[in-house]
C-alpha cells in the first residue's frame, strides 16, 4: 500500500494562512511546521489562539486560504526527494478536545466498528478488520474489558483509550489530539501520557495540550501558537 510516511518523511506546513470564508479576520497567519515522522509535536498557547483551527486544516475538515500542507520525502543525505505530496486526510486521525461527548453507540465494539463497511465484506475484509481492531485495543490498553460495556460507563481515562482505539482501527498516519489529559485526574493523566509515548514508535503525533510537565518527557518539539494564529518554535516555559 502506497505510504505518505517513508523512513524520512516530514509533515510540512508552509506558509499557511486560514480565514473562514466570509470574514476578514485571520485565524491562521503564514503558519510554517515541519515535523519528522514518528516524533511528537506538541502546540501550546493562549486559549482563541488559532491551535484548534491549524487541526481542523491538518484533519482535513477545512482548507487553508493559501499555503500548502504536504508530505515532503527527504534522502540520507538531506537532499529533497520527488516532488511534496498533498497529505491524504484518511491518513490523519484526529481526535478532538472531549471525544467522550461525541461517542454514539451503546457498547464498546459498536462504538469502534461504527463507520466501518455496513454491506458483509469478504472473508479477507472481514479478517483485515478484525484484526486490526485487535491491535487497536490491545495497544490502549482495552484487552480484557468487555466490548459489550456501555462506552458511557467507562472511567475518565478508559473513555480517552476508546477514542484513541476508535482512530487506530483506521491505521493513520499522523495522530492529532487536541488536549488529549483535559478534564483527567491525575492517575488517568499518567496512563493516557503513557499510552502516547507507546504511539510514537508507530506513527506521528501533533498534539495541543496545556499539560507540559506530563507530557515534556515526549515531546520532540515544540511551539506556541500566538494571538492571530502565529505559531512560533519555542521550548515548553516549564
Ligand atoms: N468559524 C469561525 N469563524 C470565525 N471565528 C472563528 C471560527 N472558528 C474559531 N473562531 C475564532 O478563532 C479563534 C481561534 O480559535 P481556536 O482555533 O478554537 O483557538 P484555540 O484552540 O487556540 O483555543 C478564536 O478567537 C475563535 O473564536
Ligand atoms: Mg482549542
């Protein structure tokens, strides 16, 4: 299958500016990334700052007014390789501020499976599907829950590795979690901290969080997003 994520690829963002069709007002202004793939990138910043806005484009949801969003493949030695690519959107998986208000179904696997081909499949769908909802539980941490709970009833924590099951099943790319430990106690804070740093060995994580000293132990690089959506390189202030 082709992959947007060769052994050097980066994610790039270039010169992005973002304003919502009919207004004036930028929310994004020449906004500029770039980030190695299976790295964590963490955006901090005030709140109405735009951070929320660069993932809604990052995700697919909206377009940038101009400037790209691409997948740049870069040689051993540095030299850039073929022309960027656009980043495919079912590649990315994001999961928004909150996921638990969003859940639908009335169990687990419901939950997980929901959006996923309704008509039977083949044999081989059915076993790619299976399986790779396997690999998504078991890599938050839900082996041994039952999937016939009510996804209401599950803790805090437990809610935030569902929603993070309910993105890996479609095997993305790049990761996006906007603030992934709000509203967690201390306890699930650690777990679902824990939970990312496993994520990184496998895919790219850009993450907007206000949570810097639990998640400075994987951060790979950092920015602050300011006032009028301007994203500037900057150590975490911790
Ligand atoms: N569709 C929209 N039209 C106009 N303004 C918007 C729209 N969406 C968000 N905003 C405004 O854009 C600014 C940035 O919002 P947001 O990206 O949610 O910030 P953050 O996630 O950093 O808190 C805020 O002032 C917000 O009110
Ligand atoms: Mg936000």
């Amino acid at each position: 299958m082709f992959d947007p994520f060769p052994f050097y690829g980066f994610l790039e963002i270039k010169d992005v500016s973002y304003r919502p069709p009919g207004t004036k007002i930028n929310l994004l202004s020449q906004v500029n990334l770039s980030i190695p793939e299976k790295s964590f990138g963490l955006i901090f910043g005030r709140s109405g700052s735009g951070k929320t806005t660069l993932l809604q484009l990052l995700a697919g949801l909206s377009k940038p007014t101009s400037g790209s969003i691409y997948v740049q493949r870069y040689s051993d030695d540095g030299e850039k390789m073929k022309s960027p690519e656009p980043l495919q959107p079912e590649r990315v998986g994001i999961v928004f501020q909150f996921p638990e208000r969003y859940f639908v179904a009335d169990t687990v696997l419901d939950e997980v499976t929901f959006g996923w081909p309704r008509q039977k499949g083949g044999l081989q769908l059915r076993e790619l599907l299976a399986s790779r909802l396997q690999k998504a539980i078991t890599s938050v941490g839900l082996t041994g829950m039952s999937l016939d709970k009510d996804p209401h009833s599950l803790s805090g924590g437990y809610k935030r590795r569902l929603a993070l099951a309910i993105q890996l099943v479609q095997t993305p790319n790049l990761l996006i979690l906007d603030e992934p430990l709000a509203g967690l106690d201390w306890k699930a804070r650690a777990d679902v901290a824990k939970l990312l740093k496993n994520l990184k060995k496998e895919l790219t994580l850009l993450v907007v969080s206000h949570d810097l000293k639990e998640l400075a132990s994987l951060v790979d690089q950092s920015w602050r997003m300011e006032m009028g959506g301007v994203l500037k390189r900057e150590p975490l202030p911790i």
